[in-house]
C-alpha cells in the first residue's frame, strides 16, 4: 500500500490550502481514511476522518469549521481543504488508511500512512 500526499506549503495566516493523498496497492473504496498532523516536539493528532463511503466525517475540535475532508473513491484520492489557517496548523500532514469501516481518531486504527507533507502557516 502506498499513499502519497502532495499541497503542502507556505502560506500566510487566514490563507487557504488543499492537500491531497493519492493511494494505490489497496481497494480504496473499501477502507476509511484519515488525516493527522505532528508538529515538532507534539505527539500526532487527529485532523479529519472520513469513512470508506464518504457518509462519515469527523473532525478535531480545532479544526471544525475551516476544515473540510472528502474522498474520490473513483481517483483513490482523498483531500483535505484547509481555509481561515492559523500559525497553529503548522505541521506535517500525514494521511493513512484505516481498515475498519468509520475513521476514528487514534493513532493505532490506522495501518499504512504516507510520508507527510509539511505545511507552514506564517503569522
């Protein structure tokens, strides 16, 4: 299984950014998937999840509201738009895929991950 993750950048506060995590080597429509971030010196938390249909979302409290994930299963590719960002999205972005049926937010639901895609938001 291989998931790449590209969008990632600089951008200034209040900016936007759409990141992207193309998967291969697994039926994509079958499994959830999710999106997490660690920033330096943090543990990695849970950005976003969305189920193998798309019908389930989840989010961090602290992005609600400016962040938007959703998946095409016919492109094996999930996103995730970022808008209103803050310095305190600054991270590596990691998108994985989770073999249960809903994303939930721990860590260890998760079994393929990408390699991350930075993004710095300035202040």
């Amino acid at each position: 299984v291989q998931l790449v993750e590209s969008g990632g950048g600089l951008v200034q506060a209040g900016g936007s950014l759409r990141l992207s995590c193309a998967a291969s080597g697994r039926t994509f429509s079958s499994y959830a998937m999710g999106w997490f971030r660690q920033a330096p010196g943090k543990e990695r938390e849970f950005v976003a999840g969305v189920s193998w249909s798309g019908h389930s979302i989840s989010y961090a409290d602290s992005v609600k509201g400016r962040f938007t994930i959703s998946r095409t299963n016919a492109k094996n590719t999930m996103y995730l738009q970022m808008r209103s960002l803050k310095p305190e999205d600054t991270a590596v972005y990691y998108c994985a895929t989770s073999p249960g049926v809903l994303a939930g937010p721990k860590v260890y639901e998760y079994d393929y991950w990408g390699q991350g895609t930075q993004v710095t938001v300035s202040s």
